[in-house]
C-alpha cells in the first residue's frame, strides 16, 4: 500500500518553549514527533525576544511574532502584539496553505489563525488546555472577581471553540467540564502523551542522581511543576512535616514560580528547612532524572486538565499520591499505582505517602503499576490519532490555491 502522502500543518500557540508551561510543552512535542514522521510542521508563536523571526530549529519552523510582556501577570511569557498580528498570519496561511491549522488555545494570536484559517477554507483544530485557575494567581485577579472573570473566560472559550471543525482536550474529565461550561459539540480526548523512552525506571541511579542533584540520600518525595498558588505544593510541605516524624524523608520540588519564597518561610516555619530541596529550572533534558531520583511523586494542585508532570513521574516507574480533583484520579487506580487524597487534607496527603513508604515491596510493585498505566498515554499513540483527526478533515478535492501551486 502507499503511503499517505505527507500533511502540512500550521500549530498556532500563545505559549510555546521557552516558556514553561504544560501547553507550551505539548505544543513542541507535537510539532516536532509530526515533523519526524515527514510532515511539513511550521509553528507560529510569540517571539521570546520581542523581536519577530523565522527559524528552524530541527525540522520544524518556526514563525515567532513580535511580542511583548503581559503588564499584570507575575511570569516572564510573552504576548503576541495585537497590531498587524492578524495580517501577519493572513500572510502565512496564504503563503503555506496548509493542510490544517491546529490552534492550541482560545487566546489571541491562537483565535487569529483559526479565523485566517477558516477564510482560506482550512480546516481548523482546536484543543483547550484552558483552566481560569491557572491564570487567576498570574493575572492578579482578586479572590472575590474570580468566579465572575472565569464565568466570563469560559464563555469566550465556548464560543470561540464553535468556530472549530474538531475541537481535543487532553482527557475525558476535561472533555466533561467543556460540555458544562456550555459547549454543545463533539469534544475528544486526545491525551497529551509522554515519551515513554524518555521517561522510565533507573532505579540502580537513584543514589547517584540524588548526589547529583544535591540531595541527601534518602527516601525523596518528588513535584515537578510551576511554583504557582494553583499548585497548592505548601499542602505537600505540611504533609512533609507529618511524615518525616516517622520516616527519614525530603521533599525535592523542580520548578519555579511566584510562591518560592513562602514556600521557604513554610519549610522554616514548620521545622523541616532541611528536608525541603527547591531545586529551580531543571532544564528538558535533565527532567527525568529528577524523576528518577525519587521514590514516590506526590500532586497536590487542584486545576490540572492532564497533569503531564504525573504521567511522567508515572512513567519513570514512580508511585503517585495525587489530590482527587480534576483530572488526576483517572491516572490513578487506587492501591494499585497510588493513592488519592481530599484536597487540601495534608494528614491525609501525610497517610497516603506513609503507606507508600512503608513497604518497600509495595512501593516496587506500585511503582511497575504506574509505568504500565502510563503506557497508554504513549506520545505515539497521541501522534496517531492526531494524523488521523487531520486527514478526516481533508476536503475531497484539493483547494483551488493548491491546485494553482500544484499547476505552477
């Protein structure tokens, strides 16, 4: 049989590497495993100088618009800037007359190419990595503005997913809570998906990675994620503090964010500034080994659509203790891989990662658990379905702008 001939497909992000973000991840990793299947990927994107450019990097391209910093939030992400934004992609989709064109959010410049998409007659995608808790602590918004700004921020994203011709989000909790907020079409999870050769267990390291990362050598707790309120990882340092009166233990937390410093004071506060590693960027590259120095991985957030930081964790063979909320119990079968357990409820965040510890046997089989689970979140798996999305949405006969290309 022939092979089906290869897609263009135009990715637009109002987030993308370097930031550092779940949806920015995803982006790249979809971009670059649909360029190494042949495809021809470019991606338009916020500049993280300011200043516009184009550039390859691998084999996907990269279209970054002019950008500038958001006045009120609290991280270093970029915008792209409204004027001339629309022309600017206009110009693109007409000059690549892509395939597709896969928007990622509902956001500014991600809107601009689904309605430049949609004019051209291409077919747009729209997956939603959108949760108003995410942006209530960056944007500054007042405690009691929030339910009204994300009562207004839904509806955007409602009607701004009407537009789309196929609308993904990464799991069926999120797909769920779309239809409530008032979307009446077909939504589909697609799981984001994770490099399950990236990410797996090493256990014979475990020592010499702590000593790498500067850690002690004893049972690690682990989170890996953005330093942000949503997070609620104070939750996990009063949970630290229960456990480590029973079991020689240390919490190493990756990332950064607005609540670094509290999260210090808290350590101090509660008696365990010696158990608590904040171990700041920890670059791709060097993310699974910090997975990897770890004994059990431990999510106490409360606004995860997906949670990838636990489906890797999962994948480096970890047991998981996970708050119940969102999307995270359907990436744990209890007892079997993890625990779940009420959010905010540190006592009980503290008895489940007890019960993980005690039991090194336990621990062992848990952990074989959760790289089994995470298997089926397996990226290629992710890529497939995608491809297929993209080509059910090929219109018949080609576009009369590929037929003049094509007769060039």
């Amino acid at each position: 049989m022939a092979r089906p001939r290869a897609l263009r497909v135009l990715i637009a992000s109002d987030t993308y590497p370097p930031d550092v973000n779940g949806a920015g991840y995803f982006t790249r990793r979809l971009a670059e495993g649909l360029a190494d299947r042949g495809h021809r990927v470019h991606v338009v994107c916020p500049s993280e100088e300011g200043e516009p450019y184009v550039r390859r990097r691998g084999l996907v391209m990269e279209h970054r618009l002019r950008s500038a910093t958001i006045p009120v939030q609290k991280t270093d992400m970029r915008a792209a800037v409204p004027l001339g934004m629309g022309g600017h992609i206009a110009r693109l989709v007409q000059r690549l007359d892509p395939d597709v064109v896969h928007a990622q959010s509902h956001f500014p410049l991600s809107r601009a190419a689904m309605r430049r998409g949609r004019a051209a007659g291409i077919p747009v995608v729209l997956t939603n990595h959108f949760m108003p808790d995410n942006l209530y602590a960056h944007a500054r918004i007042p405690a009691a503005l929030r339910a009204a700004a994300g009562g207004l921020a839904w509806r955007d994203m409602v009607r701004v997913a009407g537009a789309a011709d196929h609308v993904t989000t990464p799991t069926p909790r999120a797909a769920e809570l779309l239809r409530e907020k008032g979307f009446g079409g077909e939504v589909e999870p697609i799981s984001c998906g994770i490099d399950l050769g990236r990410f797996h267990p090493r256990p014979a390291e475990r020592s010499a990675l702590r000593e790498e990362f500067g850690l002690p050598d004893r049972e690690t707790v682990v989170f890996v994620g953005r330093l942000d309120e949503e997070k609620r990882i104070a939750d996990t340092v009063r949970a630290l503090a229960r456990v480590s009166r029973e079991r020689d233990v240390q919490l190493a937390v990756a990332g950064q964010g607005g609540c670094e410093a509290g999260l210090r004071a808290l350590a101090a506060e509660l008696g365990v500034a010696d158990r608590v590693f904040l171990l700041g960027f920890v670059p791709d590259a060097r993310l699974p080994l910090v997975y990897a120095a770890a004994d059990v991985f431990a999510i106490a957030g409360v606004a995860e659509l997906q949670s990838i930081a636990t489906l890797e964790a999962m994948s480096t063979g970890l047991p998981v203790v996970v708050a119940d909320a969102m999307a995270l119990p359907h990436l744990v079968e209890e007892g079997r891989n993890g625990f779940l357990f009420p959010p905010g409820d540190a006592a009980a965040l503290a008895d489940r990662l007890l019960a993980v510890l005690g039991s090194g046997r336990a621990r062992g089989a848990m952990g074989e658990a959760s790289r089994e689970l995470a298997a089926r979140h397996d990226h290629h798996r992710s890529l497939d379905r995608f491809e297929e999305v993209y080509r059910r949405l090929l219109p018949a006969a080609p576009r009369p702008a590929r037929l003049e290309r094509l007769a060039a």
